[in-house]
C-alpha cells in the first residue's frame, strides 16, 4: 500500500475517514494526504482497493 512518514496506508485512510461517518471522499483530497507518494503508486493502490472490493469508484475521481 501507499505509505506516508507516520506509515498511515491508503486502505488505513479509507477506513479512517469511515470510522468518522464520511462514506465518500476525492481523488484530489487522497493527492493532497499523500502528496509526498507517486502518483502511479496512489492510483495503484486505489485500483488495489478497488479490486479487493474495500471501495468503489462511482465516478471519476470519487470514491465510496
């Protein structure tokens, strides 16, 4: 997964924001979370999350 300086992953940050009621979240807010990480690997690790069926895609950039 995508990590960070305090080691926080992409699916760790999905399941965060879930844990404070907010069920969606943009493409645009992941890249400011995790701007110091590639941007082949975030969307790597979205596609992961994705395919393990841990989010959906509902739109182009949004995310559930």
């Amino acid at each position: 997964m995508v990590a960070i300086k305090n080691k926080k992953t992409l699916e760790s940050y999905a399941r965060d924001l879930l844990s404070q009621g907010k069920y969606g979240f943009a493409l645009d807010e992941v890249r400011k979370v995790f701007s110091s990480q590639n941007w082949v690997a975030i969307k790597s690790a979205l596609k992961r999350l994705v395919n393990k069926e841990q989010i959906i895609s509902i739109h182009k950039g949004y995310y559930l």
